[in-house]
C-alpha cells in the first residue's frame, strides 16, 4: 500500500490544511461527546495481541463510558486476540464501577457491556476481500439498521476484517456509518479487506489514519508528569482495578488507538479537517467522504504526518484523563473534570 503523493500535491493539501505547533494557544476544539454530543460507538479491536496498547485505549475508553452509547466492543484480530481479552479489560471496570458510578449515573453496567462483546474474524479475509459473516460483522449491520436516527461510530483498532464483511453483506448500511480507522501496521494483518473497502466502497465516511495517531506518544508537551512514563506511574498506576491493569499491562503511553476516542471527545466530528483531539485531516478526492492524514511539509514525501494535529492538544487531553482516573479513587468527591 502507498500513501504517497506527488510533490506538487502535497503542497496544495499542506496549504490547505496547514500545520504548526506554534498553535497550541489555539481556541480549544468545540463540540464532541465533552460538550453533551452524545454518540453511538461500536469498537472493533484486536486487543489481545502483540501489542498492549489496545487494553490500554481500552481502559481509557470506559474511563469516558458515560459520555458515549457504547453499542458494540467487537475482537477483530486476526492472529492473537480473543473476546476473552476484551472481557478481562470489563473485569477491571467492574471493580471500579461503584466509584465511577458516584460520578455518573450513565456509565454502562458491566454486565451491559459484556452483553455487547462479540468474536469477530481469526483470519484474515482472502483475496477478494471478504469471506463469511463473523458475529462482529453481524452485529456491525444489525447495529447500523437499528432504529434510532444518529450515526453509528465504528472504531477500528485492529484489522479492518469485520467492517469490510458488513458492507459486503448489508451496503445499504453505509450512510449510518463514521468510520475512524487505525490503518499503519493493522491495515497490514488485513491488507486486502481494506482494499475492498477502498475499492469498492469510495462513498463511505471513513478516516483512514496511518500516521496522525502517533502524535498521542509522539512529540507535545512530555515535560514533567506529561512524559509518557511519568504520567502513567503517577496518574494511572495505583488508580484503581484499571490503572493497575492499564499499568501491567504497559507502564508508558503508547495507546496508537486512542486518537479515534480523542476526535470524538472534542470537535465536531462530522467534520474530519476541522480541530479535534484525535486529529485533523483532508480530504483526498478519492471519495466524498474520504479523508487520510495531513501532510506535514517538514516531512520527506511520503511521510504524511499530522501527529502534530494530535500532539499539539496532548496536555489538555492527559489532564482531562487524569481527572477521570481520581473518578476510581474511593474518597474522591464527585466533581466534572470538563474545561
């Protein structure tokens, strides 16, 4: 797969869409689920495998459970990963959602989420891109037909498998769905399900982010407890059954898939090039509703960037999480973390 764009492009795009850290003064990002927009999500993950940052974009996630619909937790490997792993993440959380739940009444029960947790595809898709319906996929269309009028948010951390099954069997669901989509080396484990989805699926919403998301361990304000081990050994670790699990399972931030948590929490999210948490990205042209990575002009052509779009807000957010992880401390008083 080759992201790059010819030199000329690349420049129009940067001018379009420019970049700078000089920025971070900026006017926060408006709107998202911190602001009252409450959204629909079904996460599709390959937690369990190689990588612990999924367990770790996990237990940040329900951390924030109350501000979302939470409608599918979807294990989407292929390889390694199973929905025990996801399962063993609700565990944790149960153990703290007595505190949590002193915060807000709206964070899901632990039985309501195990009741969404679904096994998705082991392997990958062959060839053409797709095979047979897996339970992930299933629920991914009878999520996307459910009657309720706001879009359906599906989060990709692991292979693209699952998603690109569920427009195989019901297209007709695709103007239901946002798709943030952590593509880079996930995109690898499935690589033809995501050229199907690209091929044959160009009027779908969809990011398809291959490098902005490093900007969540990448570059930013790391001074002090803003570094990534330090924040973690301070703010995460001892805060409850899920800093303790988010802590052993990796003691430094890395969590590559929170970003997509991060856009939907600040920002509007119908509107990919504008400002969020989680990033912000162009338009190509391949489709209507098609964006990818923002060019960075200090990058070699190629190197698409916009980590920086992510970096750029990483205080505000790890501040904000931190105020959501005092949330498991038992003498906590219930307050909002909110800006």
């Amino acid at each position: 797969m080759n992201y790059s764009l010819p030199t000329a492009a690349l420049g129009m795009l940067a001018s379009m869409c420019p970049i700078s850290a000089t920025r971070a003064d900026a006017a926060k990002p408006s709107g998202g689920a911190l602001a009252e927009d409450r959204l629909r999500v079904v996460i599709s993950s390959d937690i369990g495998g190689s990588d612990p940052d999924d367990f770790q974009s996990l237990v940040h996630y329900f951390l924030y459970a109350d501000l979302f619909d939470t409608e599918g937790l979807i294990s989407s490997p292929p390889a390694q990963g199973r929905k025990k792993d996801i399962l063993a993440v609700i565990d944790a959380y149960e153990k703290d959602y007595p505190n949590l739940k002193r915060h807000s009444e709206r964070y899901p029960a632990p039985e309501d989420l195990r009741g969404i947790a679904r096994q998705g595809a082991t392997d990958p898709s062959p060839k053409i891109g797709f095979a047979d319906p897996t339970e992930g996929s299933r629920w991914i269309v009878e999520r996307a037909k459910a009657d309720d009028p706001r879009s359906l948010w599906i989060l990709v951390w692991g292979s693209i498998t699952d998603l690109a099954q569920a427009l195989y069997d019901a297209p007709e669901i695709k103007p239901k769905l946002r798709v943030y989509a952590i593509g880079a080396w996930n995109t690898q484990q499935d690589q033809a399900a995501r050229d199907y989805v690209h091929r044959e699926h160009p009027d779908l919403w969809i990011i398809e982010c291959d490098t902005t998301f490093r900007g969540m361990y990448m570059g930013g304000n790391q001074e002090g407890d803003l570094d990534n081990k330090e924040f973690i050994a301070r703010h995460v670790k001892g805060h409850g059954a899920l800093g303790d699990f988010l802590f052993e399972r990796k003691p430094s931030i890395k969590m590559g898939d929170t970003p997509s948590v991060l856009y939907l929490l600040r920002g509007n999210p119908e509107d990919c090039t504008g400002e969020h948490w989680g990033g912000s990205f162009v338009a190509t042209g391949h489709g209507p509703r098609y964006c990818t990575d923002a060019p960075d002009p200090a990058l070699a052509e190629g190197n698409r960037g916009g980590a920086k779009t992510v970096n750029r807000w990483r205080e505000a957010y790890l501040r904000d999480w931190q105020a959501r992880m005092d949330r498991v401390l038992p003498n906590n008083p219930p307050h909002s973390p909110r800006e």
